[in-house]
C-alpha cells in the first residue's frame, strides 16, 4: 500500500516535534544488517531510550528544512543511500550505543555523520564523543573527587579523637590507681 501524502505530512511532523527535542541525531547506513540483527540493534536501543528508524532522504531533507536546519550543514551531502537515524534526548548514548553494535557486529550499521545539539559533526567526530563517558559517569567522578577530601578530613579528625580519649582515659586510670 501506498504512503499517502497525508500519512507523509504526518510522519513529517511527527519527527521534525521528536527530531527539535533530541539532543543528538546519527545518520547511519545500516545496508547488510539481517534482520535478526536488526532487531537485536532495536531492542538495545529502546533500552536506553533511544529511538532507531529509517527514513527516506527525500523526508529527511524536508524535515532538516522544517527545522531550520541550513542546507549548507554537512548533513544535507549524507543523505545518500540507506538512512537510517538513531536520535534521543541525551548527546552521548546513540553513537555510544552504534559503536558498540557496530564493534560487535562486523561493523554495521555504519556512521554517516549527524548532528550533536545543532551542531554537525563527520564520523571522526562522533567517534571521538562516543569515548566520552556519560553523564552519570561524569557525575559519579566529581562526586568521588569532591567526597575524597572529606573523608580524609573525616579520618583525621576521628583519628585526634580516639588520641583525645586515649589519653583521657589513661589520665583516669591513672588517678584511679593513685587513689
């Protein structure tokens, strides 16, 4: 069956209202991944709350326009072939998640390029981003850095302490066995 121009409209609207959320949008070629793969990619990235689909080119230029995306952005020359975009709210986890699918899966589906908070970047680029550990790991770190000194702090001082009744209590036992 036919995709009317309505449904067209649709799906067009649809994405450019997902799309403008999304932190980051990759475009990738997913040509020679089965479909058992495919679904296995899918499911991941539900998972971690990212989004997979594929979208025609003609569509996606459209959407890239409605968005006010400007036609000299890199990403317009990636829309060739099979596209498929893997998008969600965080910058980080679609091209982790591609890369580490692609690791394990003879490579595909293969980065193209995309866009990371407006902003379009080539394949070494996001490559480079998808090194960088995430939010929550960021955040873990400083709170590790920021806690150290305290529990030091923490230890030093309760070592003084037990010193204090350490003597304190020798100074008891002291005049306990004067008496």
């Amino acid at each position: 069956m036919a995709v009317t121009r309505i449904q067209k409209e649709k799906t067009v609207e649809v994405l450019v209202d997902e799309l403008s959320r999304a932190g980051s949008i990759i475009l990738t070629d997913f040509t020679g991944i089965n479909v058992a793969d495919m679904t296995e990619l899918r499911s991941g990235m539900r998972e971690n709350e990212v989004t997979f689909k594929v979208v025609k080119n003609t569509l996606l230029r459209r959407i890239f326009r409605e968005m006010e995306i400007s036609e000299d952005e890199d990403v317009y020359r990636l829309m060739e072939g099979p596209t498929a975009l893997a998008y969600a709210g965080d910058e980080v986890i679609p091209i982790k998640m591609i890369k580490k699918f692609a690791e394990a899966h003879k490579g595909l589906p293969i980065v193209k390029g995309g866009l990371v908070s407006g902003s379009s970047y080539g394949v070494e680029e996001l490559m480079k981003l998808a090194e960088t550990p995430s939010r929550e790991e960021l955040l873990a770190k400083f709170m590790g850095s920021a806690m150290s000194p305290l529990q030091g702090f923490v230890t030093v001082s309760s070592g003084i302490i037990k010193k204090l009744l350490y003597a304190l209590n020798a100074v008891k036992e002291s005049k306990e066995n004067q008496a």
